[in-house]
C-alpha cells in the first residue's frame, strides 16, 4: 500500500513538472493589430552570471540580449502593428543605448510604428532622449526634467597619494597614448591623453548630433545649438520641436485608441526566462517583453583633468 502511494505522488510530480514546463512555453494571446508595451529603463547586463551564487543573486538582473531579441521578434511579428516605448532613467553606456535604438529603428523599418514616452529625472537626459528621439511620435511627461547637456568625460589621478604614504610608485609606459597607468603615476592628465578623449568625446557627440537631427528633420546645427542653450524641461523640448508634446501616458493610449475608432489592444511583456524562449526560425509565434528600470548618463562635453 506505502509502494502504490509512492507511485502516485511520483506520477503526480511528474505531471506537475511537465505540466509546469508546457505551461511556461504556451505562446501568449496576441490580438492582431496590437502594439507592444515595453518600458525600458535601468541597467541591462550583457549575459547572466556563469556561478551559481551569480545567478541566484542576479536572477532580476535585465539582459540586453533579451531585450534586444525580443524587439527584433516584434519587428517580425505580423499581429503587432507598432510598439508603445517607455523610457525612464537609464544606467547604461552609450553603445548599449546605440543597440537598443537599432532595434526600435528595426520595428520601424518592417513598415510599424513606434512611439516612445519619456519619465523620470536625472541630472543629464543624453540617453534616454537619444533612444526616444527614433520613435515616430516622442512625448514627454509634464515633470519629466532630463536635460539635453551632452557629453563629458571624468578621470581620476592618484600620483598625489603615494607620495603621502611614502611609496614610490612607478609605471613602465612604452608610448604617451598608452594612458591606463597614468591613474596610478600622474597628478593630471598629460596632453596625449587629453587629445585622445576629446577625439572619443567628439566622436560621440558626433553620432549623438547627427542622429537627433535625422530622426527630429533638424539641422546638426540646431541640435547643437540646443544642446549648448541647454534644452531642460519638458516645455523646452517641445518649443524645441524635439518632441511632439506633454502627455500624461493614459492621454497617449486615448489618442492612439481616438485615431484607431477603437480599443487599443496592447501586449505587455513579462520578464521570461532565457531557457523558455523558442529559437529563431521556431514555427511558434515570437514571444515578446516588458522591461523596467532607472538611470543615468553622461553630462556636459568637455574632459576633465
């Protein structure tokens, strides 16, 4: 009798896990002629931690493959008509930013729309309107302050500290350009490596200008001119026609609903698992995310020494 129990409640954890496992790989409900509602915000790692502790501790931490990816199945996904971005405060490096808006530009070029609405504040907004300048339609909310500063870029010199500890610091440097350890050995900058990061700084803001300008039909020079009065608050951006207007995000969906003549369907991503993903070229309808975070960027253009 004790046997047959055992057998049961195995058989019956058995069917939970597959159960559970076939649950987790149901493809959601996607309405055609929905738009994917995706925020956007705080910090994305580049591939989960290989150790165990790693992985238990940063099991919340977001991906930016995932993320990534996930646009890029909306772009394909015939059902979805656009994509509803929110951008709140960003802790992410430029390139990351590069990446994410190459993707939201994917969305837009299978022939989808995509709007983008920007919260939150932050003592520089260089990479969240950077990525929401892309979208179709930009707005801002009303308390949103995220100035337009452009770039800088900080070091930190520590020849000073040896001397008060008594040591004798000494760094074998084979060419002046070769600066990783001027942090250790100089006071300041050294002329090379002032001139190296204006070069990367310029570069930069360069692309930064540039794209703004495309994506907005401003001149460089425009957006230049905004950078430096700076652009600040919300009402700035939109005099600035950086943006297309101030707008709660509930006024948003009734003016999307409004143009449509009806309810606006909307798909929201929940965070899911890397193992439950289907590959490319599954037969199954893609699956598609929700992120959320906060953050910060660069500030002012100039180096500092």
């Amino acid at each position: 009798m004790r046997r047959k129990k055992r057998w049961i409640i195995l058989a019956l954890i058995v069917i939970g896990i597959v159960g559970g496992v076939m649950f987790s790989r149901r493809e959601p409900f996607i309405a055609q002629g929905s738009f994917l509602e995706v925020e956007i915000g705080g910090d994305y790692t580049e591939a989960p931690p290989s150790d165990l502790v790693g992985q238990l501790v940063g099991s919340q931490q977001q991906l930016l493959t995932d993320l990534l990816l996930e646009l890029r199945k909306a772009a394909a996904d015939a059902r979805l008509q656009g994509a509803l971005v929110k951008v709140t405060p960003l802790d992410l490096e430029f390139a990351k930013v590069q990446e994410i808006r190459a993707a939201l530009r994917a969305i837009q070029a299978a022939g989808k729309r995509v709007i983008a609405w920007v919260s939150g504040e932050g003592d520089s907004g260089n990479h969240e309107y950077y990525l929401a300048s892309v979208a179709d339609q930009v707005y801002f909310t009303e308390n949103a302050l995220l100035p337009l500063l452009g770039f800088r870029a900080t070091a930190v010199f520590l020849g000073g500290v040896w001397e008060k500890l008594g040591v004798n610091m000494q760094v074998e440097q084979i060419r002046e350009y070769k600066t990783f350890g001027d942090m250790l050995a100089r006071k300041n900058m050294s002329d090379a490596h002032r001139e190296m990061t204006n070069t990367l700084l310029d570069s930069l803001h360069e692309q930064f200008v540039a794209d703004i300008a495309e994506a907005r039909k401003l001149s460089p020079a425009r957006v230049q001119t905004l950078i430096d009065a700076p652009t600040l608050t919300a009402s700035d951006f939109q005099q600035a026609g950086l943006i297309d207007g101030i707008r709660f995000y509930d006024e948003v969906l009734e003016e999307l609903a409004t143009t449509r003549g009806n309810a606006l369907p909307r798909f929201r991503w929940t965070r899911i698992s890397a193992s439950s993903r289907p590959p490319w070229g599954s037969h199954q309808a893609p699956r598609l995310p929700w992120c959320m975070g906060l953050a910060q960027s660069p500030r002012a253009r100039g180096a500092g020494g």
